[in-house]
C-alpha cells in the first residue's frame, strides 16, 4: 500500500465547489503529499464571442463572465474602448461606475467571509453575512435595477443615476453594514474556534507571493503591495483614494482580515463620493467604429487585478479581446500551499484565493493519445475555426 | 413479564416506534433551533419524517466493489443497536424495560454498535470519501469513547452501582451536576463527538469528504443509519440527564430537561467551527479524559475516605 497513491478527488462535482473545477490530492493519512488541478470545465468562449459582435453587444457579453463582479468586467471593458476611441466619461459618470464597484466590493466580500467559513463549517458566520449581504444587494437593485449583472455601463458612460433619495438609502445600509463588518473582524480575529482553523494555516510567506505572481487580497495578506486602485488609478480613484489594506502574516486569518478590512475602505470612499459627486452629464458619444489600435486595460477586481486587452481594427467590433481574471494568477498558490497541510484545511486553502472558476476558464485541451502538445499559431487558429463554425 | 408485555416494550413502547418517531422529533428541534440560531427559518414539524418516508421509498443502490451482506445487514445492526440501548434507559421517565447489574456498560457498547457500523460501512466501499471518512470515524470513536465512559462511571461510582435504574434512583434525589461539573461537561460534548454533531463533524465534512462515510449510501441504508442516530439522541440526552440532572422521574422532568439539554447542544452547534480530526483528538486526549480522569480520582479518593 506504501507505494500506491491514495487520491482524494475533489471536483468537478464536490459539495466544497460551487462551480466545477478538478483537483487532485495525494493523501498520506490526512497529510496532502502533492496537488493538482484540472480547469476548463465551463469555457464559454466569451472573448470568441465577444470579437464576433459590435462593442455594444460585446460590453453586454464580458459583463456575464462573471456573476459575482459582473462591474468590474464592463468597467474594464468600457475603459478600453473609450481610450480607443478617444473619448472620456464624464466625471459624474465616473462617480457613478467607482461607487457601484466599490459596493459590489461590499458585495463580493461579504459572499467570500461566508463561503470560506462554510467551508470550516463555521455555518452560523455564512448564514449572518450572507444575510447582511442582501442589504448591499438591494442597494445595488435601488440603483440599477439588477442585482446581479447591474449593466450599469454603457459605453462613454453609465446608464443610472444616483439621486439624492438613493444616496440617502446608500447611507443608511452603508451604516447598518459598518457596524456589523466590525462585528465580523472581532469574530475573525478573535473566535478562538475558528482561529484554530485559520491562524498559521496556508502561510505564503512574501517572497512566495511575489514568486508565484498573486494578486488583490490574496496578494495583500502576505505582505505585497498589490492594488490597481492605488498603482494605477482609474476612475476617481486619484481624487478619492483608498488606502492600502495590508497584512503581513500570510496565513488564512490575514486573508480574512485583509478582506473584512477592505470592506470599510470601501464605505469610507462610497461616503465620500456621495458627499462629492460631479455634476453633470452620464453619457459622452463614443464613435460606432473605432481605428485600428490597442489598449491595455486593468482594474482591481475583488478577487485581485483584472486584465483586459481590446484590439480594434477600424469596424464596429474588436479585432482581439483577452481577459485574464484574478483566479488564473491566484490559482497556482493554492497547489503550492496544499503540500504537507491536512486534507481538512484544502477546502479553506482553496477557497481562500475566493476561486471563480468560470471566469477563470479560457481554454482547454484534453490529452488523447496521439493528440500533440504543442500546438503552433496556425494550427490552434485553424482549431479555433473549426470549433466555432 | 408475559410474552406479550415483552414484544410490547421491544417493538412499540418505550422501545420501537414511539422511540423512533420520539428520535425524529428531537432531530427536529435540534435541526429547528440550529436554524433559528442561524437566523434561518429551518425545517417543518414534519421534514425529519418526510426524509425517512422518502428514503425508504427510494431504490437502495448497492455500488460495485463492496461485501452486498454486510452493506445491507450494517444499518441494520446499527439501529437494533441504538434502539436495544433504549431498552435499558429511563427513557420518557418510565423505569427502563429491562434492567440488570452492569447495563451501564452493555448500554455504552450498544451506543458505540452506530458509530462502529458506521465505520464499517465506510470501510466497506471503494470510495475514497468512505474510506477517509471511515478512519476519521473510528479514529473519533477511540478518541471520546474513554472519556464519555468515565463520564457516565462517576455517578455510578457515587451510587455504588453500574446499574442503570439504580444510579438513577440515586441521581433523582440530587443533581450530581453540581458535585461532578466536568463529568457532566464530559458526557455533553462527548454526546457531541458520538453523534457526529458540529464542532466534531470532520467525519462527514462535506466540504472535504462528501458525506464521509456513509457517501455510498442510499435509500433504506441511509435512513436506518439516521433513524439509528435519532435514537441514540434520545438515550444519550437521557442517560446525561437522568444521571446529572436529578433524575428523569416522571414525563414532564424528562421532556423538560432532555430538551433543555438539546438547547445547550444546538446552541454549541451553531457557536462553534469544526475541529480537524487531529484538533479533536487531541481536545479529548489532552484536556477531556485527563479532566475525566482527575474527577475520577477525586472520586474514589473522597469514597475511600468516607467508608
């Protein structure tokens, strides 16, 4: 038996994964001797399709690559063909699109506390926040009507106004929120239960993290200073900053710390740019087709740094678009710090980059027998073709 | 007592049914209060039930690679287990059915028969969930066994017997609660361990293992495992409270005291994270048997002085 491998599957159907991916874990007793993972279970082909239509129907489509932060992707988007065409939003517009992403920040956070303490089986912190999620989720529904794609943005704009009867609500759940996300840090950096299962557990010591190229909260627990909002700012992010949220320690407990402290950065500039916001119009004119060049566009998504790279070519659709998700650069962490941790802390190691599996997926190739590895330009273009005909 | 008083007791009351339906009742309100203490609405009076009616309805399917006598015959043993232990316990405040020198330990071994078919069953499959949730089960099982004896061992010990109806007898005048706290902390949580309630679910972690052992089973299977531990709710709350509790003498003190106990249970339920396996090993092994252990001494130090 020593020689044999004991292999815990976990996925693509697993009650710790919401969405399918396939990890393999090697077992000796309860100790994970070596991991891997399989992705590419929900390809959409969404940057396919999203060269096949015009940009407006394209922004619809990047805004679904993800369900959680639908914003950040049309936000990205939006950035990039409008540097493209050489237009700018106006600023109130600009108010406008930072605030929605910032409360889907709100959003997002609060889903991720609670999975990952679903996943210590701490069931009563999941159930409390994704309670108080809901508050932040009507908010978004006040504003755009949605709560889960908020099509907020158009192109050259937004779509929504917040009026004073909205900033006013935006205030009254922003408070109710502020006091019970300190509720939630004293419970994570305190619960002496739950801290058994978090505080030195998937320690990621600096150099690793800058080794393995992680990003956002992830990234920020160990100590790297990693934020788009404050390397590069975007949006309003240059009037109205947030503050750097960092921790040194590297293990679980600094990625939920990192996490629940983000969340009052966000309050703090939503406040901010309620009591600031630009007058004006939401919409500037954005050309139908736009000539030939590229543009490189990166926004702090929840999860970390999103990538987006738009290439026009002179017609009314994109020539290349290319995203690159936060979970891709996160991903390869989860494999490194699994070895020599128990079975019983992977689930919290792995939801503990907050994955999102099909957002993540571009691509995959399934090895057949006879099927080459290593495929040229042309030859995966031409499969490309193929598939898609 | 006649033959026909005998098949009563065994196979209607106290024993049976009523004891099975009294064991879906408990998992109820234990399922209930866990979910109003999670600000959940939580199940009808009748879900726990409706889960048997359709389990049993449903097709048991008996996977490749497995011993088919043993996957059919051990839910079985594992539920005449619990509910032989029943027979032997004050349960609804009545004298327990049958009664004789040293029950304490047939019923303790009998309450061990779930857990240990449990891990059987698991152990039985291929799946790989089973089997690691097997080992977490018996390793569990080594790990609260001997401390939830000594438990139960220190009233006996100040009653001067190791049979049931006695120690209760001697229980109902007073609540040994009061002179022996740890053992009752002890009885409690090792309660928890035995029946695989949060913070000692790491055996049925469904974020990592599934459902841990019992992952293969459908059907019949699975709903004699959870009419088994439904029962075996029951008689361990009455053991807690008829011996520390002042006794279960009559209906009412019983349903009052086992359901107060059930509150406590659903209450640390929905409080706490679950502990990885080495963490509950080593929570029995280094605080639970030695506080166990130390009371048990004290125990017999202060019986020998006083006779």
């Amino acid at each position: 038996m020593a020689s044999e491998k004991f292999v815990i599957p976990i996925g693509p159907q697993h009650p710790a994964l919401k969405e399918p991916g396939h990890f393999e874990f090697n077992v000796d007793g309860e100790i994970v001797t070596d991991a891997s993972v399989r992705l590419g279970y929900v390809h959409r082909g969404i940057e396919k399709g999203a060269e096949t239509r015009n940009f407006v129907q394209a922004e619809y489509l990047v805004e679904r690559i993800c369900g959680i932060c639908s914003h950040v992707h049309a936000t990205a988007f939006c950035l990039g063909v409008e540097r493209l065409a050489g237009v700018e939003a106006p600023p109130r517009a600009q108010a406008i699109r930072q605030i929605v992403a910032e409360l889907e920040r709100i959003h997002s956070h609060l889903l991720w506390v609670g999975v990952a303490a679903h996943e210590a089986g701490f069931d009563t912190l999941f159930m409390y926040t994704w309670r108080d999620r809901e508050t932040v989720m009507n908010l978004l529904e006040g504003i755009t009507g949605n709560r889960v794609n908020y099509s907020a943005n158009v192109l050259g704009g937004v779509k929504c106004d917040i009026g004073p009867e909205q900033a006013e609500a935006i205030q009254i759940g922003l408070n109710f929120l502020e006091e019970r996300t300190r509720h939630y840090l004293e419970v994570v950096s305190s619960d002496a239960m739950f801290l058994r299962r978090t505080r030195g557990i998937g320690v990621m010591t600096r150099e690793d993290a800058e080794r393995m190229g992680v990003v956002g909260p992830t990234a920020r627990a160990s100590g790297v200073p990693r934020d788009v909002r404050i390397d590069a700012p975007y949006l309003l992010y240059a009037e109205h900053p947030v503050e750097l949220v960092i921790e040194e320690a590297g293990d679980l407990e600094a990625r939920f710390k990192v996490r629940v402290r983000e969340l009052f950065e966000s309050y703090r500039v939503i406040r901010e740019l309620l009591t600031a916001l630009p007058e004006g119009e939401l919409t500037a004119r954005i050309p139908r087709r736009i000539k030939p060049a590229e543009t490189i566009s990166r926004v702090e998504a929840p999860r970390g740094e999103l990538f987006y790279f738009i290439k026009s070519n002179g017609t009314d659709s994109a020539e290349r678009v290319k995203v690159r998700t936060p979970t891709l650069p996160n991903m390869a962490s989860v494999l490194a710090l699994s070895v020599g941790h128990q079975l019983a802390d992977v689930p919290m190691i792995l939801a503990g980059i907050d994955p999102c599996f099909s957002c993540n997926d571009r691509m995959a190739v399934v090895k057949r027998n006879g099927d080459e590895q290593v495929w040229t330009w042309e030859q995966l273009r031409q499969y490309g073709i193929e598939y898609y005909r | 007592m006649s033959t026909l008083t005998a098949l009563m007791a065994l196979l209607f009351f106290p024993g049976g049914l009523i004891i099975l339906l009294v064991g879906l009742a408990y998992e109820w309100a234990d399922r209930k209060l866990v979910a109003r203490f999670q600000n959940r609405i939580g199940p009808r009076w009748f879900q726990p039930l409706a889960d048997i009616v359709k389990l049993l309805a449903k097709e048991e399917v008996v996977p490749q690679g497995v011993h088919p006598g043993l996957f059919v015959t051990l839910p079985v043993i594992a539920l005449s287990g619990a509910l032989t232990a029943a027979l032997y316990v004050p349960v609804f405040g009545l004298a327990p059915s049958y009664s004789f020198s040293g029950d304490l330990i047939v019923t303790v071994y009998l309450l061990s028969l779930l857990t240990l078919c449990t891990g059987l069953a698991g152990a039985n499959t291929l799946n790989r969930f089973s089997l690691i949730g097997a080992t977490r089960t018996l390793t569990q099982l080594f790990s609260y066994e001997a401390p939830f004896l000594l438990a139960l061992l220190g009233p006996a010990l100040a009653a001067g017997s190791w049979r049931i109806s006695a120690i209760a007898d001697y229980g109902a005048d007073r609540w040994l609660i009061l002179a022996q706290p740890v053992g009752f902390v002890v009885a409690l949580i090792g309660l928890m361990g035995k029946l695989e309630l949060p913070p000692f679910d790491a055996p049925e972690a469904e974020t990592e293992i599934v459902a841990g052992a019992l992952t293969e089973y459908s059907g019949r299977g699975l709903a004699l495992f959870r009419l088994g531990k439904g029962v075996e709710l029951v008689v361990g709350l009455t053991l807690v409270a008829a011996f520390y509790l002042g006794g279960v003498a009559n209906p009412i003190a019983f349903f009052a005291k086992t359901l107060a106990l059930l509150g406590v249970l659903a209450g640390l339920q929905s409080l706490l994270a679950r502990l990885r396996i080495d963490q509950t090993v080593g929570l029995w092994w280094r605080y639970g048997t030695i506080l166990a252990l130390v009371q048990f001494l004290i125990l017999i130090v202060w019986k020998g002085l006083a006779a």
